[in-house]
C-alpha cells in the first residue's frame, strides 16, 4: 500500500476508518438470529465449488447485490465467512459490517436456517441439500483504493469486502458473474475470463478470487504490450492528465523493473486508476494495483510526480510483498491481524525501489533523485520515535496507532526505504559494486516466490549475507532491531554524495495548537481562533513536561500569545533562557515556564561531491541505472 498524504504519519482518513471499524467491533449484531460464538468449523470440501452473481441493479442506494451459490455440499452445517482485513491494508476493517439482509436457502428457493455465530460468520444448515444459495447485499460507499464503491458512474470492489468464502474451502475455484446496469460496458480486472460466457470471470482460488480488484462502469481503458504480455490501465473520473506522456510514463517505469526482475510472473496486468479530488494512494494484487490520484494533478510538478511515485511502488509490490514475502503474509488468515517485523522490507523497500526505478527509467534527474531521498531523511530525522521504537516494532504495529504516536513513533515506510539504500549502498562497497540489492531481491523471488512459503524470522539478513558474502549483524542489531541513528553520510559518501544539514531560518518550538492541522478524531476544536489550545508537544521540544494537549497558552512572558504574535514572541529568547508562560489548565489558571532549545527543524540536501573518485563515481552511475560497472570485481 502506498499513502500520498502523508508518509511519516497515519493519514486522518485512516485514522477515522480504523476509529469507524473499531466502534463498530463492538456494536450490536445486525438482523437475524445471532447464535452464541462458537468456533468457525471447517468441512470436508473435495468437491465443493462456489460461484457469485453480482448485480447493482440500484447503484445510487450504494447497495451491492449478491448470490453465492455453493454446490457438492456434502457437510450438515457450512460455516460462510467475510474477511476482518484486506491483505495490503494492515488494518482491522471488518468485511462483514456493511453486509445486509443476508439469507440462506437452497437453489430451489427453499429457507434454510442461517445463524450468524461470529461478527463475520453466519452457519448455515444445510439440512441434507447439496446445493446452496446465499444472498446478501453490501453497503458500497467508501471511495478509496483499499475499498469498494457502488454509484451511478461506477461499481469498484475488493473482493475481501464483498464476497464471503466457506470455511475450510478456500483452496476451491470460484466464479463470479457480473450483471452490470445498462450502459456500462467495461470491465477492468486480473480475474481471467470464462471463454464463452460475457462478463463471467474465473479463479483457482479464494486467495487468488479476492486479490483482483474489480472496475465497472464506462472507464477509459489504454493497452501496451510489454515483451508480449498485455497491459490495461483502466482510468475513472475526469483529469487532466496527457494520457500520451501518462501511459509512456507507466511503460517507462514497467521497462526498467521487469529488467532488473528479470521476467513477467503474470499472463497479464491491469492498472486501475480512480481520478479524484483527494487522490488516495495505491493498493497492490496479484497482477493488478488501484491508485488514487488528484484529478488536477496533471496540471503539476507535484501531481505527476505524484503519479509516478506511487505506480511504481504499487508495480514493484508485485514482487515484493505479492510474490516473495515474509511468512506471514500468504496464505492469508482473513480472521485476524498477522504482524510482521518485516514491512520495513516489504513497505519500505518497495519504496526505495519505487523511487529508484522513476530514476532509473529515466522520468527523474539523479538531482531530483536525490532530492526524494533527502525529504526521507528530513522527515526521520524530524520525527523523536526513532530513538526509541525500532523499525521492526514499528512495522508490527502497523495494525494500530497509538495515541502518543507525534513522540512515539515513524513510518517503517521511510524507514525502510533509507534502510534499503544504506544496505543497497554498504553491499555495493564491500563487494566492489560487484553484489547489490538489486541481487538480493532476485535472490527472495528465486527462493521466497509463491507458491514456496515465505521468508522464516531472520530470513531477510540471511539473503543479504548469503548474496554480500560477509556479516552484516552489526548493521541489523544496529539499524533494524535497534534505534541508532543511521550512517547516512558513510553510506552515501560510497557513492561520492554528501549529506548537508541546514537549521530552519526561524525556531520550531514544537507546539501545535488546535486547528493547525487536519482534524484527527479526539482532537480538539477551537472555538475562537485566536485561543491557542495546545494539540500536540514535541518531545524534543522546549515544552516538553511543561504543556499538554488541552492547555490554553494565555500569555508569553506577560504579554498576550496570538496565533499571529507566537513566534515572533518565542525567536526573542535564546537558546537557555527562561520563557514564562501564563496557562490555563483546565479551570486552573498557572505560571509555568520553559527553557528555549536551540534550533532544531532542519532541511537536508543531497549533492554530488565534485571531489569523488573514479571509484566513488563508478558505483554511483551502477546505482542509478542499474547495470553493473564493467570494471567491478566478480
Ligand atoms: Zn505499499
């Protein structure tokens, strides 16, 4: 998955969906008859198939209509289960709590007796038939990558959120029908046709089923080819994107990673690209991605590399994280949350490799490559949890967030990625540029690639040490399970770069106050602008166990505060000095003071050092474009 709001922190959107899901884990159980929880039961299943209709015959109402039809039933009692969470998204959101006016019956029409015995499981009798159907209809209203949307332009699912399996079947095939409303005449999916049987798509399995993305409507669709294997790019909504400079742009980036990869692990790929206000980030399958842009984005440096950035991360999931992954994450248990340490490697050196194939595919200078890579550093090096949080915790606890997480915590997307470009940079020293990263991700999909079960713990600095050749526990214990600044001017000095850190021209006192940013839930609303309620303090900061959320800065050494006089106020006293602060806390009115900090916001840069040596220049040219030097060792 792939944010463009933010990197370094949960965006608000995700935060109130989480907050939404949450809620709505405890709320009451929908209609019909809610069983005491029991245990989902597996079946005996050698011959079961499961086919679904799907009709939107109301798109306006939202609403998703489904028919899952079971046959070979051979058990006294079928467990159907929707998933808690969306491989990809790593995060509880519940399936089955949009789901509505679900019944059981056979294909005759008879009822059969359905009882919901999980929030996400309903048991259903199936009192000597060897045939089922199930319907159901699904609450369609959420516009984003990682979602589903029924309107009156387009229907888009993830199959997660839309179609339940049968417990203990989901290594069974599926087919799906889809009966679009009239009018709509395009269908964008990986999902492969049924030969002979329009808008009738099959899969081997659930896994394979629910990880094809799924557009309706009346899209625009281009096509490529690539070494023969077609390609669509599905787009809905207006833009004003060039489409010839935009898919030219898309084949650029396929071109240069599938040259480092080595092949296509796909008979064909479909891009799925939503056009709309807020644009959403991306989410990656099996041979497909759905991207959420800014339909004006086209108008802007920032909109198109925008694009960029996200396609091809969204493309280099396919390898990393949807083929070769850690343990974890495939086969999927849909039930539950399934942390993993590593999404520092599966996250954020999809990134790297994002960032680096724009480079490498010739859409970004090296000094606009450069520049990405400096904004990865400012926004860690910005950030007080990574001194104490590590990037393995920090990619486990992906599945929530904390409440402390402006002082506890980063993105193991950022982190990750600077971890990629320090291993990738380190190896190319040690081995005269001879071994890289590039070889240890080829080395994962050799070995780690479905359908061979993914990496055990420890099985990523197993592959860099097994592709390098020497020991890099020093650089794990350090920078992965441990919270040591990273070596970033070593790493890059390799490559004759240099680091340059410049202080901001005017103090970061470290405070936020209410309405300076996007609202996140629970936070606090000012009435009256000119009130400085304090949202957030940084621990790095002056204020640090001094103010609090909730504390109204009333006057700065006697004087009135206003949003407008703050920092003018704070840039005259210096590093050292006493500041007194007038507050009130609660109904209590106080004088606190604090001690100004020296500056501490910074910018980074990153330069090409006019005195690098042949050597240093060498390495840095196989970087960025990916081929090996001719004079490197072997
Ligand atoms: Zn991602």
């Amino acid at each position: 998955m792939k944010t463009t709001t933010s990197r370094a922190r949960r965006p608000a959107a995700l935060a109130l969906l989480l907050y939404v899901a949450l809620l709505n884990v405890s709320s009451p159980a929908m209609t019909g008859a809610v069983a005491a929880a029991q245990t989902p039961r597996a079946v005996a299943t050698t011959n079961l198939t499961v086919s679904y209709e799907l009709g939107m015959s109301r798109p306006t109402t939202h609403l998703f209509e489904v028919t899952m039809t079971i046959a070979n039933v051979t058990a006294p009692q079928l467990d159907v289960q929707f998933p808690v969470w969306i491989p990809g998204a790593y995060r509880v959101v519940d399936a089955a709590r949009n789901v509505q006016e679900f019944r059981a019956g056979t294909t005759a029409g008879q009822t059969l007796p359905a009882a919901k015995t999980q929030t996400n499981t309903w048991r259903v009798e199936t009192s000597g038939n060897s045939a089922l159907r199930v319907s159901y209809k699904v609450y369609a209203d959420a516009l984003s990558v990682a979602g589903i949307h029924l309107d009156d332009t387009h229907g888009y699912f993830n199959g997660t959120l839309l179609f339940p399996y049968v417990v203990g079947a989901k290594d069974r095939p599926i087919t799906l029908t889809i009966n679009k409303p009239r009018g709509w005449k395009t269908i964008s999916t990986g999902l492969e046709s049924v030969a002979g049987r329009p808008d009738t798509f099959t899969a081997p399995d659930y896994d394979t089923f629910a990880d094809c993305p799924t557009e309706i409507g009346t899209q625009n669709v281009l096509r490529f080819d690539h070494q023969n294997v077609p390609y669509e790019i599905a787009i809905w909504g207006s833009h004003n994107y060039d489409l010839t400079r935009f898919q030219k742009e898309v084949e650029a980036m396929v071109r240069s990673q599938i040259e480092m990869m080595g092949a296509a692990p796909f008979k064909r790929y479909v891009f799925i690209f939503h056009m709309s206000p807020n644009g959403g980030g991306g989410l990656e399958h099996l041979n497909s991605t759905t991207i959420g842009l800014r339909k004006y984005g086209g108008a802007t440096d920032q909109g198109w590399d925008s694009f960029r950035g996200v396609t091809s991360h969204e493309f280099f999931h396919l390898w990393n994280v949807k083929r070769f992954r850690p343990e974890a994450l495939g086969p999927f248990d849909y039930t539950r949350q399934v942390p993993t340490t590593d999404l520092y490697v599966s996250e954020g050196m999809t990134s790297y490799y994002g960032d680096l194939h724009i480079r490498r595919a010739g859409l970004w200078t090296p000094a606009r490559f450069y520049t990405a890579l400096a904004s990865e550093v400012q926004t860690l090096q910005g950030l007080p949890g990574r001194r104490i949080l590590t990037v393995e915790e920090s990619s486990v606890n992906t599945w929530f967030s904390n409440d402390n997480s402006r002082n506890s915590s980063f993105s193991y997307y950022n982190k990750g990625q600077l971890i990629g470009m320090l291993l990738d940079l380190e190896m190319r020293q040690r081995t005269g540029n001879a071994r890289t990263l590039d070889d240890v991700f080829r080395h994962l999909n050799d070995n780690y690639a479905l359908p061979k079960a993914g990496w055990p713990v420890g099985g990523f600095r197993k592959a860099v040490e097994t592709i390098a050749g020497s020991d890099f526990g020093e650089f794990f214990t350090r920078y992965v399970s441990g919270t040591e600044e990273l070596p970033y001017e070593r790493a890059l000095g390799y490559a004759g770069l240099k680091l340059e850190r410049k202080d901001a021209a005017t103090r970061d006192h470290g405070i936020t106050f209410a309405g300076d940013g996007p609202m996140r839930p629970g936070a606090l609303v000012n009435r009256d602008p000119s009130l400085l309620t304090v949202s957030g303090v940084d621990a790095d900061g002056p204020a640090n166990n001094v103010l609090a959320p909730g504390d109204m800065l009333l006057a700065i050494n006697g004087e009135r505060a206003t949003q407008a006089t703050l920092p003018l106020q704070l840039e005259r006293f210096k590093e050292g000095e006493r500041v007194p602060l007038t507050i009130f806390r609660g109904d209590r009115l106080l004088e606190v003071s604090m001690t100004m900090t020296g500056r501490r916001a910074a910018t980074y840069e990153i330069t090409e050092d006019p005195k690098a040596t042949a050597e240093q220049k060498a390495l840095r040219e196989s970087w960025l474009t990916g081929k090996k030097a001719e004079s490197s060792k072997q």
